[in-house]
C-alpha cells in the first residue's frame, strides 16, 4: 500500500485521479495488443491459398472474434448508463471499449485479407472503420479539450457568461434610449443577437461573420451621435467580449461533442451492415 | 378631461403591478422619449412614436409619427381613429395600449403592459443546455436508427426481394442487386456469371454442390474411386477434426470441387490448385492404402518415385507384355528388333559412311543423327513408330532384282512371299547368267550382293536345284538380310518356313504422366537419351527423373518450378493436362500440343 500511496502523489497535477487510457496500468491497452499480435501471427502462419481471404479458416475465425466485438463495444452505450466503481467499473470498461476497439482495425483488416471492393462486406468494413476513426478523434478531444474549455470559462460558470451578455443587453436597452430610431434599430440588431442559434457548422468553425452584435457595433461606430453613441459602442465592445466567450465555449464544446454524431449513428449502421455481410455469406454459401 | 395610464408590470412571482398616472388634456403622446406621456422603453419604439388626440366627443385620432406605424385592433396603420364606446387597441413594438370604452366626454382608461418579451427574449432564458450541440442537432438515435434501416434496406432488404422475385423474370438485364453481396469478382472464364448467382448458389443458404459445377462441365470425373479417395486421405489430427466437425455443421461437405477450385479470388484467371492438395493426399499414401501401386510423392524437386514407364519386358508367344517397372531398375526393352545405336551414330562407322554415300538422296549429315530415322508425330509430342520401308530401307535396301528400270524387293514383313519370291526368281534365272544382277553400283548391308555372292557360291559347289533352298537359307541366317535386324526362328528339319519374330514398339511409355516432346525441342536429344553410348536396342533409352531434375523443380523450386499440375492431371489421363492447356490458351506458353485428347465419358477408372 505504501507504495501505491507513493505512485499516486507523484501523479502530480491529475492528483489520484487515472484517465481510463491508463486504467490499471494499460491493462486493455495489453490485452487489446495482445489481441492484434496473435492475429497477426495467425495470419502469417496460417497457410490459406491460394490467399487470404474471409472465407478461410482463420478468415471465419477473425470474423467471428470481430462481430463479437463489434456487440461488446455497443454495449458501453448501455453500460455507460450505470456509472459504477470496482473491478468492472465504468471507467475499465471504457477503457476495455477504446484498447480493444482500436485492436479492431488489425483483427477485421486481417478478416478482409485486404480484398476489399464495391460491396456490402467492404461497406461493413468501411462503417466500421469510420466509427473507430471518429471514436479516435474522439480519444484525442478528450485528451485535449477540456483544458481549453476550462481555460476560456476562465473561472466563470456557463450561466455567468449568458447572464453577462444578458446583463449587456440590459445596459444597452437602458443607454440606447434616447438615440434616435435609426440608431436604436442599430441597437436593436445586437439585442436580436443569440450566440446559441449558430448551428453545427457554425459552432464548429467558428465563424460568426454575421454576427449582429458585430454589425451593430460596426454601423454605431460610423454613426456621429454624440455621448450616448459612445456609450452605447462602449458597451457593445463589451458583449463582443462576452459573446466571443461563449462562441469559444460553443466550439470546444462542438468539436467534443460532434464525434458522437459520427460514431453512435455509425455505429448502428455498421451493426446493419454487418448482418447484412453475414446473412449474405449464408444466403450464397 | 383626461387620460388615465394603468401601467401594468409582473413581479417576479407574477403579481400584478399596476401603476396609475394620469395625463391632462386632449393630447396623449407616446414614445420612447420619457418626455412623452406615455414612455415606452422598447427601441422599437421611435422617440416620438404616435400621438392621440381627442378630436371629438367619444372619439379619438390615432396618428403615427412620418414613416411609422402601429397596429391598430390588429391591423397596421399609420393613422386611424378609435372610437370610446367600444374602446381599442393598439400595439406598438412590445406594448399594448388598451383603450377601455367610455363615455364620450369621460376620462379615457387606458392599460399600459409589455405583452411580449421584445428584444430580451431568448437569451436571457437561455440555459446552460444550449452550449451542448443536442441543442441544435437531431437526437443521435433517430439518427442510429435511420442509418441502419437504410443500409438493411440497401443492402439486405432489396437483394433478397429481387432474389426471391426473379423466377418471374429470368433474363432481366437490369441492375442486379445481389452484385452488392458478391465478395470477389468471379475468375475469367466464369465472368459471364457475375449476374447469375443462383448458378452455383442453387439453393439459399445451402453450400455450393457439385451438381452445379457438372451442369456445365460434364466431362469432368472423378480422380479415383470415393472410397480410395477417403482412406487415402491423411489421418487428420486434432485441429484437423476440429476443422471438419465445423465445416460439417455449417453444410461444407469434403471433397467438394470448390475445395481446390475457389472462386470470388478477384478477375483474373482461376488460380491453379496448389500442389497441396495433391500432396496432402499422395505424400504417406502407401501408409494408408496398403494395395496402391502409387508410391509417394510430394514435390517433383524433392519427394517423387523414379518414373516407371510401361515397358515391353517379354513376349506371351507372339504377343507383348508391357508391365510398369521403374526406370531404377534398369529394365530391358524387348522390341525383338537387332538395332545397336550407338553404331548407327559413330560419326566415321559403316553407317556414317553410307549416310555420306546417299546424301545426294536423303539428306543425310556427315554421319547419321536420329532425326534421320524417327519421325515426329503431327504435334510434335512423341514420335512415330519406327517404320521399316519409310525410316530404315534408306539403307536397307531388300532389292534383290531389276527388270528393266525396276528394282525388286524382298517383301518386309512377310516371310513366307520372301521364301516364294526367291523360290520363283531362281526358276526364271538359270544359274549359268548370274551376272544379270551386277548392274546395281551400290552396296548395302544385307544387300543383293550377298544374295548373289552365296549363289554364286552355291553354284560354284555345283546344283543349281539347290540353289533357291539355300538362298533362301542364306537370308534368314546370320549376315543375311533379316537377320541382320530380326530374331529368325528356325523352321522344323527339312522345311523352309522360316519365322521371324514380331516386333513392337510402345508408342506412349508413360500414360499417368504428360511429356512433350516440342518443349524441348531446344535440347540435343542426347541431352536426355543416351543413344551413342547403346549397343543393344534392349536398352531402355529413356531418362531418369534425375536427368529431368536437372531443369524441372518443384512447385517453388529449380529453373523451371514444376507443380504436380504440369505433367498430371486430376480428372484427365490421356491428354494435355488442363494446367497446359489453360496456359496455352492465355497464350502463355506456345509450345504445348493443343489437341486434348477428348475424355469419352465420365467415370473411367
């Protein structure tokens, strides 16, 4: 015990806390190359002529073990619904889902024998390598990402930064109040804005070009209307500040969350695809 | 005279604030400027939005400010009127200005109250939620859902539909969507097939069957006998049954023709069968199938039987008996002929001489070769029986007569029209004038002359009435004509009717294995048959597997790597092996006979 006690302060910044790609010491990590090597041992040795195919005897056999995984690694969908501790704890289990996962590329690329071509089996394969890729990226945010989220919040909770906009807009409706009709409907635009109506796309690039509260900004700038003019650019210089905060927020959030988008609805088309490659195989066998 | 503002607010828990202010006169403004009577704060509102004024008893002038409207009980308008006794509304931006019927020269009530949110809608009820994208995306699992009903439909769905459809219509050339399951393309020659699953695929989930093949390929037969087939089999080992116990509960059947012909391998030519799945059977064969004259092999390089021809080894009276004997036992042929090679070959012998006499005639070399005497059959795999008239009366000649400008020859092959030939040439020539025969220049072995010679002899001794006995002796003993070449049996005492020795040449010696001639035909033919060195036509010319070895290795060995496949075939015996043809016919080796011997019906063997 005192030696773990001692591995864990030294952990460091993470404190006692162990990200599920290092769970027990990568023990699916092990398991999962374990996995690929034997694979692609059998491949090697294993005679099939007059090549390597799926219908071979180790082409059944990697086929098998692939569909099988395949499953098991649906079901952290369901399992991740119960977050529990202990031996197969939720955190194992995804651990076991990303190794394992990954392992699938060698166990089903070995399965094609690498002949690959227009049909529902390459389509299983391609579905399926599309879901490991995005589950990837999906590795790769979540290493990455949630430092810069928590970096832009910059101590602040996601409602302070809508309630900051909010309270902008509060204090533009009050300054723009004895601006004539025309600059009020230059406020008016700002007001109009909602950061949260960006869409996938826009989220994701980050690109607000039309951004009202821009624009507003833009055109009181050019308008010659004295203190309250001031003051009011002043104060959508401001919400700019406060918008390009939550834009920030809506992008990191964006890029965490739009592998899932990919990979569960994949996912579930992979599974058909796959029934249909092994209902094919048995209907023409 | 005035107008009476209830301002209507909601608190927080969604009580009703009314404020109360009253505005004297005939003249009510409403703006945004707070000097106007009544204030609207919304930036929707001009500055000086719209005036009412009471223009008369019960009613009232709306107007709006130039280029400005409101909305007047529900219809927009930049003037209007409203009368008191039923009273109206008016909506600017957010606010609603409730006008309540009055009596016509009472104060006018009018409610006050922000009916909608204006500019700070949305966000202001925005939540923490919206920063996730499920605020803007459709939920994952509809997604999932669709995707795959998609590709279930695609690919599942619409294939079996039409497979199951297509009875009624056979020959559609439509898209064919069972193409989307097909794995592999076919081979070449079985391209014209990708649209026709059900060709080989009869039967839905039912393994690929023989039957299948043999509609097209009805020729093909069987390597041996089943039951040989099975025990020759080797004993398998515990994966092995593993192996089998699956593919039996999953329908594959042993043996089937698509074992060792597989098929979706991609468009090119239908691999060949590996070597293996002859090996698998032939290597350790004599273990299991006691009784099998096969010996063993595996590779052609390493593990092969010395070859073993069909020799003629002995005569039954007067017909031959062939019997396989392998060449490592240095067995003797028995043609019954008298014919040393390597007399015929010397380059300054009798045989070159006379080789170099008849130039002029046959074309001979400075000395005789083998081509000289053996002739190729049409398509150059083997050659021709030795033909006593066509490839040895060059030399030796049977002439023994001329009239006129006619030579006449002892008849071959018939000894008894010799004896009566001779019989009746010494009963027209008189013994006094044998030199009517001395006009021939040449001199050949087992020529005339020695018929001459011995006559002349025997007259010499006297008695011309023997004269025609012993000619006719003469020939048939050693230095005469036939025996020169022929094993002569002695007639009974007294009796002329002398026999002479059938002789036969086998015109294939090996009849489970392929060898052609024309491919080698780069190769001096001493390269293989050891001709000059033989003294006896009792020698068994032909080459070891040793001297075969020298070019040919096995599947992956050697100068010319050589599978069971080039000399063997598995379903044919007498022809070029398929293996050949198919190269041939993709015009990868030239030198193959293409004539397949045409199987006559299934089930030889």
């Amino acid at each position: 015990m005192a030696s773990r006690g001692a591995q864990r302060t030294r952990l460091g910044s993470g404190g006692s806390h162990e990200g599920f790609l290092r769970h027990r010491g990568y023990r699916w990590a092990k398991a999962a190359l374990l996995l690929s090597l034997a694979a692609g041992v059998a491949y090697a040795m294993a005679d099939v002529q007059p090549r390597h195919n799926g219908g071979s005897w180790l082409g059944y056999t990697l086929g098998t073990i692939g569909a099988l995984l395949i499953l098991w690694l649906t079901m952290l969908g369901l399992r991740k619904r119960a977050m529990t501790r202990g031996r197969w704890s939720l955190k194992g289990w995804t651990s076991a889902h990303v190794y394992l996962g990954l392992s699938l590329v060698v166990v089903a690329t070995l399965h094609t024998g690498f002949q690959l071509g227009l049909n529902v089996h390459t389509l299983a394969y391609a579905l399926m390598m599309l879901v490991i890729v995005s589950g990837l990226y999906g590795i790769a945010v979540y290493a990455t990402l949630p430092d810069a989220l928590s970096s832009n919040s910059a101590e602040t909770t996601r409602p302070q930064m809508i309630d900051a906009v909010v309270k902008l807009d509060q204090q533009l409706q009050i300054a723009a109040q004895p601006l004539s009709s025309d600059d009020a409907a230059i406020v008016r635009l700002s007001l109009e804005e909602d950061p949260f109506r960006a869409g996938l796309v826009r989220r994701l690039a980050g690109n607000h070009s039309n951004c009202r509260n821009a624009r507003a900004l833009k055109l009181m700038r050019a308008t010659e209307a004295g203190a309250d003019a001031a003051r009011v650019v002043d104060l959508l210089e401001s919400k700019s500040v406060a918008l390009a905060r939550i834009r920030r927020h809506l992008r990191i959030r964006a890029l965490l969350e739009v592998w899932l988008y990919v990979h569960v609805p994949l996912t579930f088309a992979t599974i058909a695809a796959l029934a249909a490659h092994i209902v094919s195989v048995f209907f023409y066998w | 005279m005035a107008f009476v503002l209830r301002t209507v607010s909601h608190s927080a828990g969604g009580r009703e604030i009314v404020r109360t202010a009253r505005v004297e006169g005939d003249r009510l403004t409403i703006g945004r400027d707070p000097a106007c009577d009544v204030h609207l704060t919304d930036l929707a509102v001009a500055l000086r939005h719209a005036e009412v004024t009471r223009s008369g008893p019960g009613r009232l002038d709306l107007q709006a400010s130039p280029g400005l409207t409101v909305e007047l009980d529900g219809r927009k308008a930049s003037a209007g009127t409203i009368d008191l006794a039923t009273g109206g509304d008016i909506r600017i931006a957010s606010h609603a200005l409730r006008f309540m019927p009055a009596a016509a020269d009472a104060d006018v009530d009018i409610a006050v109250e922000r009916v909608t949110e204006g500019e700070r809608g949305e966000l202001a009820r925005a939540d923490e939620r919206r920063f996730s994208l499920v605020s803007v995306m459709p939920g994952k699992r509809p997604l999932a859902w669709l995707l795959a009903a998609l590709v279930l439909a695609i690919f599942f769905a619409w294939p079996v539909w039409t497979i199951l459809d297509r009875q009624e219509e056979p020959a559609a050339e439509r898209f064919h969507p069972d193409r989307m399951w097909l794995s592999g393309s076919l081979s070449q020659v079985h391209a014209g097939l990708e649209d026709n699953c059900a060709a080989c695929h009869a039967e839905p989930f039912v393994a690929v069957r023989d039957e299948s093949c043999q509609s097209c390929h009805v020729r093909v037969h069987d390597h041996a006998n089943q039951a040989r087939l099975a025990r020759a089999r080797p004993g398998l080992d515990g994966w092995g049954r593993f192996r089998l116990a699956v593919q039996e509960t999953f329908g594959l059947t042993p043996g089937r023709c698509v074992d060792c012909h597989t098929e979706h391998e991609g468009p090119q030519e239908m691999a060949p069968t590996p070597q293996r799945f002859c090996a698998d059977c032939h290597s350790g064969m004599q273990e299991r199938l006691g009784d099998t004259r096969l010996g063993d092999a595996s590779d052609f390089g390493r593990a092969h039987p010395e070859f073993q021809p069909s020799v003629l080894i002995r005569w039954d009276g007067e017909t031959p008996v062939m019997q396989r004997v392998s060449l490592g036992a240095r067995p003797h042929e028995n043609s019954n002929l008298r014919f040393p090679h390597a007399l015929h070959l010397s380059r300054d012998g009798g045989a070159a001489q006379m080789g170099r006499r008849l130039r002029g005639q046959y074309g001979f070399g400075d000395s005789l070769v083998c081509a000289d005497c053996h002739v190729p059959t049409p398509d150059g795999t083997r050659f021709q029986p030795v033909d006593m008239e066509g490839d040895c009366a060059m030399c030796h000649s049977l002439a023994f007569d001329r009239v006129g400008g006619t030579v006449r020859t002892l008849r071959h092959g018939s000894p008894e029209q010799v004896v009566a030939d001779l019989r009746e040439y010494f009963r027209g020539h008189p013994p006094a004038r044998p030199s009517v025969l001395g006009g021939g220049a040449r001199r050949r072995p087992g020529d005339i002359m020695q018929i001459r010679s011995t006559m002349q002899y025997t007259l010499a001794l006297a008695g011309s009435g023997a004269a025609a006995e012993r000619a006719i002796r003469a020939v048939f003993s050693p230095r005469g004509a036939c025996y020169d070449c022929h094993q002569v049996q002695a007639p009974p005492p007294g009796s002329l009717a002398f026999r002479i020795r059938p002789v036969a040449f086998p015109t294939r010696y090996m009849h489970n294995g392929w060898f052609d001639h024309r491919p080698h035909q780069q190769a001096e033919c001493a390269t293989c048959h050891a001709a000059e060195r033989s003294q006896s036509a009792n020698d068994l010319l032909l080459p070891g597997i040793e001297t075969c070895r020298t070019c040919h290795g096995g599947e992956s060995s050697g100068d010319v790597p050589s599978t069971c496949a080039m000399c063997h075939d598995y379903h044919e015996d007498e022809g070029v092996p398929a293996m050949l043809l198919r190269q041939r016919v993709r015009g990868r080796r030239w030198e193959t006979t293409l004539i397949p011997v045409p199987a006559q019906t299934g089930g030889r063997r």
